[in-house]
C-alpha cells in the first residue's frame, strides 16, 4: 500500500509545509494566478489583489471530486489569500520569487516524492507550459481554466 500524499498550503514565509490526511484525488493542478487573471483585460491592472481575489473566489467553488487545486501567487497579489477564506480545499501557495519558478519547483518535487497523480499547469506562459512539459506534466490554458470557472459560477438548473 502506497504511503499517504500528503497537501500542501503555504507557510508564512511562503515555503510549503506538508499536513495530514490522504488524499485519493488523482489529479494535481497547479494554477499560475498571475497569468490566468493577466489573461483577460477587465480591468484587473486597476487593482491587481482585488483581480486575484475574485480569481481565488471563483476557484474555490470549482467542483473538484478527483482535483486538487493549488493556487501560486507572487508579488504583490499574495495579499489576497489572506482576504479570502478558501472553504472546499484550494491551496495557496505564495512564491518568494518567481511564481514560475515555484510552480516548476512544486512539480519537481511532487514527481520526486513518487506521487502518481496526473499534474497539470493552467497557464498561457509558453515557456512555463514548456518546463512542466518537460517533467512530465500536461497543461491547459488559462482561458479554458477561466472558462471552468465561469461555468461553475454559473446557476445550474433546478438549483
């Protein structure tokens, strides 16, 4: 039997730390936040951390039955996850530099631990989506990722 995986959420110094539980999810995502709200002009450059709040708003209520999602914020949009108060499991991962670079960290270490679940980045950084090419993770663009979460903003019928 395979150890448990453990989660990540990020510690005030913005390096991970692992905790508890398994987890039987098989799918890891791992969302560049910077790129997917820069993704779309609506006014997010106004007011970077109120964009990425709305972001991580819309993110934790994605349903996510067999994905872990874990949001990588850099800069000066790392104070908006400590605005928002992440309910059904998204983590937030602060980046003490480059976010690309934790974002490629994270993969490399998730491989290196042996954890076998499918690992994408959602981005529309084509030298970011080439390095998680590379170690073996798939990718999907921030635009679909948007589209995600706008469908599941959306009321479903009969609710």
């Amino acid at each position: 039997m395979a150890a448990p995986i453990a989660f990540l959420k990020a510690s005030p110094d913005g390096q991970p730390e692992h905790y508890g539980a398994a987890m039987e999810r098989t799918r890891l995502t791992i969302v560049d936040v910077a790129n997917v709200v820069g993704s779309r002009p609506d006014g997010w450059w106004r007011d970077p951390v109120a964009g990425t709040r709305r972001l991580i708003e819309l993110a934790d209520r994605l349903p996510r039955q067999e994905e872990s999602l874990v949001l990588v914020l850099e800069g000066e949009a790392r104070r908006a996850a400590a605005e928002v108060d992440c309910s059904c499991g998204v983590r937030v991962l602060h980046a003490p530099g480059s976010g690309d670079d934790r974002i490629v960290t994270l993969i490399s270490e998730t491989v290196c631990a042996g954890d076998a679940r499918q690992i994408t980045v959602v981005t529309a950084d084509r030298l970011l989506r080439l390095r998680a090419e590379g170690l073996g993770a798939g990718a999907e663009s921030a635009r679909a990722f948007r589209e995600r979460l706008e469908a599941s903003a959306q009321p479903q019928a009969g609710d």
